[in-house]
C-alpha cells in the first residue's frame, strides 16, 4: 500500500510526464508544419525561376 508521500510523488511523476509529452507532441506538430510550408516555398520558388528562366 502507498503510503501519503509515495502517492504524491507518483502524481507529481505522472503530471510531469504528461507535461513533457505534451511539450513533445505540440512541438513536434509544429516543426512538421514549418517543414512543409518551408518544402512549398522552395517548390512555388523553383517554379517561379523557372518560369524566370523560360522568359529570358
């Protein structure tokens, strides 16, 4: 049986473990959005220069 300290302990425990798998979660999401609206600039700008180059 859990005594009162060893209890608290364990919440604390579990609360900061979801917290950090929270902070994970969360930033992870984002990287992956600025990684593929930095993959879409690049190919909206590859399009343009070629575009630039065609003209020329």
């Amino acid at each position: 049986m859990l005594d009162h300290s060893d209890a608290v302990s364990l919440v604390l425990f579990a609360v900061g473990l979801a917290s950090t798998g929270t902070v994970l979660w969360v930033s992870s999401r984002r990287v992956d959005r600025k990684e593929r609206e930095r993959s879409q600039f690049m190919r909206m700008r590859s399009r343009l220069n070629q575009l630039m180059r065609e003209r020329s």
